[in-house]
C-alpha cells in the first residue's frame, strides 16, 4: 500500500493586521527521524522564510498534539494550522478518501502518482474544502508491509491474527478478507499493543517501522506494498 499523507492548513486562512505574526501549529505523529518529520520542519522552516517571519509554523512530532484522528479534528477547529496524516485518517470526514486503503490499487510507484496528478485524484482531495480543509501536497513514505510474530507468506498465514489497522472501514474489511480480524490502535499505542499481545502484527511502511522500533517487538517483515495511500495538504 502506498502512504497517503495529508498536510492540513486551517490557521493560515485568517487575516491579521499587518503589524502581527501569524503562528500556526503544526502537528506530526511520527518520530524525529522519520522522513515526514524531516518535511514537516523544512515546511515550517521555509513558512518562516518566504514570508520573512510575517508567518511562523510550530513544528510539534510524535504525538505531541494528538493522533491523526484527533489531529484531523484539531484542523477543523483551527486548534492546529497542519497536521501530517495517511488518508484513511480522512474518512471520517469525508468518506471517499477512505478508497486509498484498498488493497493493491495501484500497480507501481508511478500509477500511484500519476493519478493523484489526474482530475479524479484532484475532485476526492477537494470534497475536503466543504469540511474546513485544503490538500496543500503529497508526501510518501513507501509501500505498507506486514510485520508480525509469525511469518507471513500467504494470505492463509494471517488467519486468526489480530492486525492492527488505521480507523478504517476498508482496511478492517481487508483483513477480514484475509481471515485476521483489523483492530484499530493509536499510533502511539502500537508498540505496547505488540508487546503485550493486544494485537499479534501491524502493517506499514519501513521507515515507521526503523522509527518506531517495532522490529523489536515483532519478528517478521513481509514485504507486501498491500495497499495504497497519497500524502496531501488542506486549508478552509
């Protein structure tokens, strides 16, 4: 599955007086050394720079704010001015964007971003606009992979397996398909849920995983690109 991320802007849609500084939080889920938090602090860095410090983003990683469904929330409210999540995060909002979660929708890197070039990808990212939000960009952080307790092989080897998924209708139902049951954890929860057994694998990108740490608290990667998710911006 390739990683769709949205970039969320709410703050920057009001006006100030010339004389004020327009600050705007920005709120991440990943770690430090992750490649979207490395593109979350250069955004804010070059926020700061275009505008000559008229404009200034706070750049907040790994939870700090919130999860990506609080997060998305927060946008909505003006809490936050962006915020980095993968588009199955979105449905909650607007229920299309959930479409990015179905397993292997797209064929190869460059059918992924060709068609969020394409009018099609650019009308399901603007049904945001109705809700408070604008898709600003696309960030990928790779193909989403299994990495379990057990080796995962064949689709057969997931039955009976708890997998942790997104809060995702279409990803509960694709590990149904696969015979384990989806179970939606926190981002942040996710690595105590391994280790204790509340869920016996997950799915993601590699570098999540590094980030993360999981691999020590799960055994096996299998190197699947299942499923497929963009990485864009919004404002109201």
């Amino acid at each position: 599955m390739r990683r769709l991320v949205f970039l969320l802007l709410a703050a920057f849609g009001t006006v100030a007086p010339a004389s004020a500084q327009i600050v705007a939080k920005y709120s991440g889920i990943q770690p430090l050394d992750h490649p979207a938090s490395f593109a979350e602090q250069y955004f804010g860095e070059q926020v700061n720079l275009l505008t000559k410090g008229a404009a200034k983003v706070e750049v907040y990683h790994n939870t700090q704010l919130g999860d990506a469904v609080a997060n998305v929330q927060s946008v909505r409210s003006g809490t936050i001015g962006f915020t980095t999540v993968s588009a199955s995060n979105v449905n909650q909002v607007v229920p299309a964007m959930d479409m990015y979660s179905l397993p292997f929708l797209f064929k190869n890197e460059a059918h992924f971003w060709w068609f969020l070039a394409q009018p099609q990808g650019a009308e399901i990212a603007k049904q945001l606009e109705d809700k408070g939000m604008k898709v600003l960009g696309y960030i990928d952080s790779g193909s989403r992979n299994f990495f379990t307790q057990k080796p995962v092989r064949t689709p057969d080897d997931l039955k009976g397996q708890k997998i942790r998924v997104m809060a995702s209708p279409v990803m509960v139902k694709t590990m149904q398909a696969m015979g384990a049951t989806g179970v939606p954890v926190a981002w942040a929860e996710l690595y105590t849920a391994l280790q204790t057994g509340v869920v016996d694998g997950a799915e993601n990108n590699h570098p999540s995983v590094v980030a993360k740490k999981f691999y020590e608290v799960s055994k096996f990667y299998t190197w699947t690109s299942t499923c497929a998710s963009p990485t864009c911006c919004s404002s109201p």
